[in-house]
C-alpha cells in the first residue's frame, strides 16, 4: 500500500545513483575471482562480514615501497608537476648507457665474455656443443660419427656440418646439452618458453648471441659532418623513421582486401600510407603552407641578425610615440 502511495520520495528498485559505498555493504557477493583470491573455495564459506576498509586508509605496507616526497617536491602542488620545467641540477651526471646484463654473471665473467667478438663466441660455442652433444649421444648409445667397413670411427669426433645442423629431438638430451652448455658454461638460464624455441643448435647459438648482444655497451652512433651539412642544405624533410609507429593491421588477409574493395581503407581516420623518401610537393597545400613559413621565419631570423628587425622595432616604438594623445581617459 505504500507503495502505491504518491507519498514514496526515494525508488523502491535497485537506484543506481545512490548506490551503496563499497566499505557499507554488509553482504558482498564475490564472483568466481575474487573468491578465488581470498582462498574461498565453496559457496557455503560466508563472504566477509566485515566492512571492507576505506580507500584512503593509511597502509603500512605500502610505505616501505615508496622513498616520501622530498621537500623539493613539497613546494609545488601535483598539478604543476607536469609544467616544471625538465632541467637537471648542476651536479647531474647523466649515466653512460651500460648494456642489460643477465644477474648471474658477475663483472669479471662479463668482462671475459663482452671481451669477445660475436665470431670467436660462436665458433668455442660450437666446439663446446661439439664436445658435449658427442659425449651425450654417446652416453644414449648412438653415432654421429662415419665409420669405416669395420664399424671403428673415421674421426674423433663428429663433423662440424653434422653438430650445426642437430636438432634435439629428444627432451632430455635437450635439457642435458642446455644444462652443460647454455646454463654452465653461459651463465644464462632459459625460460619454459625459450626451451620450446632451443630445439636445434642454430637456436641455441642465436639465443646465446642475442643474450651476449644486448648486455654489450650500445652503439654510439654519431652523424659526421658530411651529413650535418647535407641536411642544412635541405632544411624541410619528411621525418624518417616515424612509419615503425605506424599501426599495424594484423586482420585477415580476407578482410583488408574487403576493406580496400569498398573504398573504407580511407574512412574512419584509417589513412593508407605509401613509403617514400622524398615528399610529393605539387598542389600539397599543407606542405607548401610549411614552405612558406619556414621561408618566413629564415627571413625574420636573418633580419633579426643583421639588425634590421630591431631597427623596425625601434621605429615602429617612436612612431607611436608621435602619435598625438587625444582620448580622454576615465580615472
């Protein structure tokens, strides 16, 4: 009856505006995740009677994770962090870029290791395969060596082309070569994910490489003068190597030509976009506005130079000077 009444000011059904706050709900009804996160494994196990604490409650154990904001910090308000200005302090030395070292070798194991070329990595990585595959395989009661008529072995161990191109096609004698080779001599511990890849020696040697490439110090690449000098002469360019940020369509093959087939490889904001070097000017209005105001600019640099910019300024000041005051200000 009384919700019949004209009288009812709050809704009866379920209000989505003044919905509960989440600390004031009693009974909360947990989905299959958050059971599982709080160990709660049948239904029958009461979900927590508790109120669920604030979110600005202060958490001890979150503390020891942060350093506190300096006093420096203090003075501005996080709102203005993004406008201060990114200048670093007089005593800043920036770091000097070190490669991404794998955590069990040390610096004396990575000074014997970076001390080596990629070759000479590559040709002992060979021989220790060589060495321990031929041990292994023997252990496991086959061959990999020629024999001769009588069944005695040609050479002692197995040819190289043989060792290059092995694949493991049994898991433990994988896990056995890895064992010795990669994590005893190389120091370098492959993932579960990366032992699905080392099934064949090319892998193994292409992942050692790769490790020992990226802890070597990075390329300092520096652009000679030649270059500067180019490049000043042709002041406009396209920037080179903005197209690696370009999205890449992954789709079916099937639904990029159906895309293309009605012309909606243009609409949407999808742009098609065609490699090139050196952009096509004619009737390209946007590129031509920016000629036009880089021209503008070197001009006004050029006379800001030579003097003639502030002798116009100058001029233009006196002759508003000379102007005769005749409007009666209201104080």
């Amino acid at each position: 009856m009384l919700q019949c009444t004209a009288l009812v000011l709050k809704s009866q059904h379920k209000n989505v505006l003044r919905k509960g706050r989440p600390h004031m709900q009693k009974y909360k009804e947990l989905n299959r995740w958050q059971r599982e996160a709080q160990g709660i494994t049948k239904w029958e196990q009461g979900h927590s009677h508790r109120p669920q604490p604030y979110v600005e409650r202060f958490n001890p154990e979150g503390a020891g994770l942060t350093r506190g904001t300096s006093a420096y910090a203090w003075k501005w308000w996080h709102t203005q962090y993004p406008w201060l200005p990114n200048v670093a302090p007089a005593d800043y030395v920036p770091p000097s870029p070190r490669g991404i070292r794998p955590a069990a070798w040390d610096d004396e194991f990575a000074d014997v290791v970076l001390s080596m070329s990629d070759e000479e990595i590559q040709s002992y990585l060979l021989d220790k395969l060589t060495e321990v595959i031929f041990a292994e395989t023997q252990r496991d009661g086959y061959e990999l060596r020629r024999l001769d008529f009588e069944g005695k072995p040609l050479t002692e161990l197995p040819e190289r082309r043989i060792i290059e191109n092995f694949v493991f096609e049994e898991e433990t004698l994988r896990e056995r070569v890895l064992d010795r080779v990669v994590e005893g001599v190389f120091r370098l511990v492959p993932t579960s994910t990366d032992r699905l890849e080392l099934k064949s020696v090319a892998n193994i040697i292409d992942f050692v490489l790769t490790h020992v490439t990226v802890a070597r110090k990075p390329l300092q690449h520096e652009i000679p003068e030649a270059a500067r000098t180019v490049m000043r002469s042709h002041p406009l360019q396209p920037q080179l190597g903005f197209v690696h940020a370009l999205p890449t369509d992954n789709r079916d093959a099937v639904v990029q030509e159906w895309e293309r087939m009605h012309h909606l490889d243009w609409q949407f904001g999808k742009a098609v976009y065609e490699p090139r070097s050196a952009e096509n000017e004619r009737g390209n209005l946007t590129w031509l506005r920016e000629v036009r105001h880089h021209e503008a600019r070197e001009a006004f640099q050029a006379d800001v130079d030579s003097g003639e910019a502030r002798r116009r300024h100058m001029a233009k000041i006196k002759a508003a000077a000379q102007v005769p005051h005749t409007g009666t200000t209201s104080q």
